[in-house]
C-alpha cells in the first residue's frame, strides 16, 4: 500500500504483517511508542512497515469473535515522529483499520469491526471511518466497510 | 505506563483530533467492558439476521476477494489454490449455475469448464470480464496474479526445459562467486 510522506512530498510504500516476539522487544525498546505492547503479545498484533527502511509505523491489536462473526479492535498506535502537526506520514491508522476490515471481510464477516474509544475519540472515528454508535461502542460493516476499504487499502 | 496515564500525556502534546487521527485508545474507566461487549454481541446477532440476500452474496464475494489477496502474497503455491478453483467458487458465491455464468460471461460453457477444472488457461480478456461481472470487487490485478502465480511456480519447476533450452546457448557471461 501507499501512504503520502508529507515532508518529501512523495509517496512511500508499507505493507502489514502480523508482529513477531522480536517486533515486541525492539517496539518496547524504541521511543517511537508510549504504549506497552509486550502486553498485547498473546493478541493478534499487526504490524505496518516501510518498505525501504523496514522501520515500525504503527502496530494494531485485534481480538477475534468467531461465534459472533467479528474482530474487535483493542488498541492502535502510530510511531511518535507520525503524530500531530509535524507528522511525517499520513493514513496510518485509516490503513491499520482498514486492513483489519479487509481481515474481517477474508474470514466472512462482512467486514463487521467493533471498537471501544475513549468516549472524548468517538465523534472522529463516525466522521473520519464511518463507524456508528452502538452504546458505548463503534461498529462498522458491509457498505461502510467497503468505503473505508477503498479509501485506505486499495489492493 | 498505564493506558490513561498516556492518554493524558497525549492530551497535554495533541488536540483530541490529533489523537484520534493516530491512535485508538480504549475506554477504560467509566465503560463496563463486558457490558458493552454483550451490547455488540446483540447488535450483531440483529444484523446478521437482518442480512439481505444480495448483502450476504456481496460479503462473499469480497470475501473471495481478500482470499486470493492474501494468498498472492504467500511464497507457497497449490495446486488447489488456482484460477479455477477460485472461479468455481466464485460462481458458487454468487449461487447461479455454470450455464447462467458463461452466458453472463459471454464464454463457451466447455470453455468455462475446462479453465475450472485447471484443463485450459484463463485469457487476460476473462479477467477483464470477472472485473466488471463482480461489481469490480475483484479487479483484473486480482485475477490476473492468480494466471501469474501458477505460471511462475511452473516455471520454476520445468527443469527439463531449462536444462534444454540452456544447452543452445554459448559463450555466456562467467560471473565469479
């Protein structure tokens, strides 16, 4: 996939992939992450990386519901310098979030993903993604889940 | 760090949309999880059963789609994972007979047999036509990298040509280890 670097002006390749222990110890070694994800471990992790250098972009931890046809997003992160105004690389979490939609439209789900933001978060997901409110949690499926899809991972 | 211990160091560098544009941080402190779980759990099973036909043959599809995405990407190739088989399932998703496909298709019914059954190749012009008979669901690429996958592990694995074809050759280049 394609995301923009902002500071050349250019497009730079990434791909995702699921996190090994070796990714857990060098994530928990770098300052590029305030999250603790050795305590994701036992979840599914994915990974994004940049292609030419091979560095972590973002991780993404996921829980699947296979009685109930769904994957549950636990928690999402982009590196430090991919935060904020002087963010060098766009989309990563739109791509993190999007390829599990398409891991959850692969496992036949119908692309149903659901997540439990901090309540103050809520409002932008419904805008930026178009997940919908269920109680305290955001839902996305089907239709929406194709935008999203075709929005941040074009394949 | 615990996870609100962040999301309150983040809040005093970021503005909650700067936060939300990059990180997904849950609710810890006033959401019961298991509560709002059961809540998804019922959505769910609302919507499952609210499901169209036409919804349910989408899903397949994009389903297939993501399938044969993944599995492109693998080093491995089978046998079982060809163009054909992943037509036949594709026309199993849809629920419509071989007949109705190759008309839809505008393709011999022997013809579309035979590439199913991994008797014949596919034509990039059949790719052309699944891309626009599925909605562009499945685009071309998709199809095409299944044509591409088979023959390169074909390729890989004709020595006997390699061996040869190699032996009408002369006065190649000597490259030194």
């Amino acid at each position: 996939m394609q995301l923009f670097n902002r500071k050349k002006d250019d497009w730079i390749e990434a791909k995702i992939e699921k996190a090994t222990q070796e990714d857990f110890a060098l994530v928990k070694s770098s300052d590029e992450f305030f999250f603790d994800w050795t305590k994701e471990r036992k979840r599914m992790v994915f990974k994004m990386l940049e292609v030419s250098k091979g560095n972590i972009l973002g991780l993404i931890s996921v829980t699947d519901f296979p009685e109930e046809l769904r994957l549950h997003i636990n928690l999402l992160e982009s590196s430090k310098s991919n935060v904020g105004k002087n963010k060098i690389i766009d989309g990563i979490a739109g791509s993190l979030i999007a390829y599990v939609v398409s891991k959850a439209f692969e496992k036949g789900y119908n692309g149903f993903v659901s997540l439990i933001p901090k309540t103050n978060l809520i409002e932008f997901y419904i805008k930026m993604y178009g997940f919908i409110r269920v109680g305290n949690a955001l839902i996305i499926e089907g239709e929406q889940s194709i935008k999203l899809i075709k929005k941040y991972y074009k394949s | 760090m615990r996870i609100d211990k962040i999301y309150q160091k983040l809040k005093e560098q970021y503005s909650e949309d700067e936060i939300a544009e990059s990180y997904m941080i849950p609710e810890t402190g006033t959401v019961k999880e298991d509560e709002t779980q059961y809540a998804i759990s019922k959505y769910r099973e609302e919507r499952l059963n609210q499901m169209s036909d036409h919804e349910k043959v989408v899903s397949k599809i994009i389903s297939l789609k993501f399938q044969i995405v993944e599995y492109v990407k693998e080093q491995s190739f089978s046998f079982q994972k060809t163009f054909g088989s992943f037509l036949l399932e594709y026309i199993e998703a849809l629920g419509r007979s071989r007949k109705e496909i190759s008309k839809e298709l505008d393709l011999h019914y022997t013809k579309l047999s035979r590439i199913i059954n991994d008797r014949e190749e596919p034509s990039i012009e059949l790719c052309y036509r699944l891309e626009k008979h599925s909605g562009e669901l499945i685009n071309v690429l998709n199809w095409w990298q299944l044509i591409k996958k088979k023959e390169e592990f074909i390729l890989s694995q004709n020595i006997e040509l390699k061996r040869e074809e190699q032996k009408k050759v002369s006065n190649s280049l000597t490259i030194s280890d």
